[in-house]
C-alpha cells in the first residue's frame, strides 16, 4: 500500500513519527530541564523544533537512500 504523503510509504511516516517522539522528548529534557522543572520560561518554538527535526531528519534520510530511477 502506497498511499501516503508525497510517495512516501505509510510505515516510514509512522516510523519517522515514532523516532521523533523518542528523540525529541530525549532533547526537550535536556535542552529545557529548567524550563521543564524549575524556573526558567519554555520556549515553544524550539520545543516544536525539537521533534520537528528529528522528523525531517529520518525522511531525508529514507528519501536519499531510495534507489536512483532513470524513468
């Protein structure tokens, strides 16, 4: 089943989701702690970059290690 975004198959959306959760959420703790547990203010743009690139990141990733097609 193909259907998805930009030809990109399901599962790899799915599985690039499931790796920004994980490493996002590991470098939002890190990067806001203080914000997180004590006194310091959140900053929400770099909290949505936090899991937006990790995302972006294993999609280049799948879509430059297609196969090269000279149709």
């Amino acid at each position: 089943m193909m259907s998805s975004l930009y030809k990109i198959p399901r599962h790899v959306i799915f599985r690039a989701l499931k790796t920004a959760i994980v490493v996002g959420t590991i470098l939002l703790l890190i990067n806001q702690w203080h914000a997180l547990f004590g006194m310091a203010e959140f900053r929400w743009r770099a909290a949505i970059l936090t899991y937006v690139v990790p995302f972006a990141v294993f999609i280049y990733s799948y879509v430059t290690n297609l196969p090269f097609s000279s149709d």
